[in-house]
C-alpha cells in the first residue's frame, strides 16, 4: 500500500449503501440527524431529515461523553432503531464505534462506520474497523495535525479498506467563542495531501446552532465533498448536544442554501442511486 501522500491527481469515489450514494468527485453528501439515538422516536426524526433534504443518516448508538454520568448510548438497541429509520427513508446511516468488541457487530447492519475525533489515534480500533470492509468516516482529532489525520487514515487503508472519508471538526485553540475553531483550511490541504474525500462537521465546530449554517455554507464553498450536521425536531429536549443541534425548518434552509454554492464549485447534492461525478 502506497501511503495517502503519494498518489497526486487521483480522487477516490464510491458508493454508499443498497441505493448506492456518491461520494466524491463532484457528489456532495449532506449527512443529519441527531447525535445520539434517543429511543424508538428517531425513526420520525429521520423522515423528517430525509424529506428536508439530507443525502444520509447519522445516530449515535454509543456515545464517547465527557462525563461517565452522562448519556451513553442505547448501544445495540440503537442499531435496530438505525435499521428501521433506513427502511423507512431508503438512506444510509453512519454511527459511530468506540470499542473493538463492537465493530462486528455495528459492521453488519451499518452503511459507514464512524471513528470519532477521541479515537482518531486508537491503532487497535483502527485495525479492527479497517478489517470489516465497511466505509468509514474518521474524524479528526481536535488536538491533532493533519499529516496525523492522514497517518490515521493510512492504517484503515493498510487492513483493506479503501473507502474512507476524512472529517475535518474543529480543533482546540486558545479562542473560546466557539467550541472548537473550524480549520477550513484542512479541506484544501487535504486535497493536496490525500485522494480521500474530505466532509466538515460545522456542529462540532460551532457549539451553537446559530453558527453551523455558515459554517456549512463556508465548507461547501471550499471544495469540501460534505457535510455532517445534528438536526432534532425539538432541539432544546436533545440529550447530546442540544446547542449546535439545528431544528428541522432551519436544516432545510441550510439545504436549499447549499445549492448555489455548490454549482458555482462544480458539485451538486448526492442522491440516493446516483452515479458517482453527477451527484444527482
């Protein structure tokens, strides 16, 4: 395997999922939902998501938290909810695992797996989330370069996984206005270092929902291949992350905001049974 920084020129595009989804290559994913799966509930929450314009689903059944008193996660019980929001909206899903003992089985039921930004640098659950050959989403690290997102990356790839999406969420720095400070000048740069496609999580990076529409709007712009974005019918009841968490109404504002900016970048939204470069 030749490392990521060494093949210049070449972008890699993929599917996603039964309806194969693009990624890559003109096709820009718009990814919602709720940070976490709550309970049975989330179904709705995902038709709604759906019918506001988003390419796919995201739902956390096991939560990384900063407190061990906070919500943790329905756990396996969170992936029938998963598969039972995909049936009902015909979308992909991503979530997210924290332990090697659960890939296997979040691999089988989920479209992408997500190794979220406290694991970024987990060698062994690298290894075993690359071993599946399921997609995966990784994010970057908020105390981490990118020379090591891409160094992560590399050992998804050195198990045989080749479909992998770089997030670009924030990273911490001495400015507190927001919850990390978005480094919009990673997607760029990654595309200079890497042939993966690169998405922004705004939600992340803003910490506040009357932020993460401009800052979406500011990665598409960009060139980013995406967006993850936490969307809930009743942001204030959210029980992770209610302050980035945007309301449907103004998700789908986001969406129909995108438009413009994309086709002036030469890239349209991914749909559902697209073909990868047409993005619609």
């Amino acid at each position: 395997m030749k490392p990521l920084a060494h093949r210049p020129g070449y972008r890699h595009q993929f599917s996603i999922g039964a309806n194969d989804l693009a990624i890559g290559d003109g096709a820009f994913l718009v990814i919602a939902g709720p940070c976490s799966v709550e309970n049975a509930g989330f179904v709705d929450i995902a038709a709604a998501v759906a019918d506001a314009g988003a390419s796919m689903l995201r739902g956390g059944a096991w939560k990384p938290r900063t407190s061990p008193n906070s919500f943790q996660g329905l756990g396996a019980d969170a992936l029938e909810i998963l598969v039972a929001a995909r049936t009902r909206t015909e979308l992909p899903f991503v979530t997210e695992v924290l332990d090697p003992r659960h890939v296997a089985e979040a691999a089988a039921v989920a479209d992408v797996l997500q190794v979220g930004a406290r694991n970024m640098a987990n060698a062994v659950l690298l290894r075993e989330v690359g071993r599946n050959g399921v997609p995966v989403l990784l994010k970057r690290g908020f105390g981490s370069t990118v020379d090591e997102l891409v160094r992560a990356a590399e050992y998804l790839l050195a198990e045989g996984t080749e479909d992998v999406i770089l997030v670009e969420r924030g990273i911490r720095t001495f400015e507190d206005s927001t919850r990390f400070t978005l480094d919009i000048s990673a997607v760029p740069v990654l595309r200079s270092r890497t042939h993966l496609p690169i998405i922004v999580d705004p939600s992340h990076a803003a910490g506040h929902a009357a932020f993460v529409s401009d800052l979406a709007r500011a990665a598409a712009a960009v060139g980013a291949d995406g967006i993850m974005v936490e969307v809930h019918d009743d942001p204030a009841s959210a029980i992770s992350d209610a302050e980035q968490t945007l309301d449907v109404p103004a998700f789908r504002a986001l969406v129909e905001s995108l438009d413009p900016i994309l086709a002036a970048v030469g890239k349209r939204r991914s749909v559902a049974g697209a073909t990868a470069g047409t993005g619609a």
